[in-house]
C-alpha cells in the first residue's frame, strides 16, 4: 500500500510541475521553465540530471539508481518537457540531447513494462520528428 500511495503522489506531483512548467513557458520564461524542470527532477526524482550525459545515458543511470517504471516515465517527462523548451528557444542541439535521452527511456519502458501506451507514443513520434526536421 505505501507504494501505491507515494507512486499515486509522484504522479501527482508530476501532473503540478507540469502545469507550472506549461505556465513559465505561456508567460515567456522558458529559461524559468527550464531552471523549474531542472528543480523538478532534484524533488521528485533525487536525481541531479546534469551529471549524466548524452552517451550511455540510460545504462549509467541504472547502474547507479533504482527506479521504478513510473519514476522512469517520471524521468522520460520531465526529459521531453525540457527538449519542448530547448526546441521552443531554437536550442536544436539541447533538444536533441534531451529528445535522445526521453525516447532512449520511453523504448526501455516499451521494452520492459509491456503497457502500450497511445500516448506515450504520441509523444515518441513527435520527438523523432522533430530529431529528423
């Protein structure tokens, strides 16, 4: 039971960090959204994203953390949220670092949750499109 509620809790406190991200960005702050994901991913995650790297992302960081499948979707968020942002600002090459990392864990997520998602794969498609623009 105490899983469930504090997974149910992180859900919701992504569900607030998203609409405030959402908020910053319509208010044309993107560098506040964007230092507000950063925060977002210390609070909700424990993880301070900028110590991994764009190469062997995903692999480095489970070898170091233990997540589970909804912290990881948690993660993959968060990583595409700040791809919209660096995208949004004309920052391509940020983007596509952050665009790489989230489909890097939404395939791992496709791989081992075995949940179809149809929008998790809305947002897939996105990201590789705008990879490919």
């Amino acid at each position: 039971m105490f899983k469930k509620d504090y997974l149910l809790k992180l859900l919701q406190q992504l569900d607030q960090a998203m609409k405030k991200i959402n908020q910053l960005r319509g208010e044309g702050e993107p560098e506040s959204a964007l230092q507000f994901t950063k925060d977002t991913y210390q609070k909700l995650l424990n993880l301070d994203i900028q110590q991994y790297g764009d190469d062997l992302f995903l692999e480095t960081l489970l070898s170091e953390k233990s997540f589970e499948f909804d912290e990881l979707n948690v993660l993959a968020e968060l990583l595409k949220e700040e791809g919209d942002i660096h995208y949004e600002m004309h920052n391509f090459q940020k983007s596509h670092i952050k665009y790489r990392q989230a489909l890097e864990v939404f395939d791992y997520l496709n791989r081992e949750e075995k949940v179809f998602s149809f929008e998790r794969e809305a947002k897939i498609s996105q990201m590789q499109e705008r990879l490919q623009g």
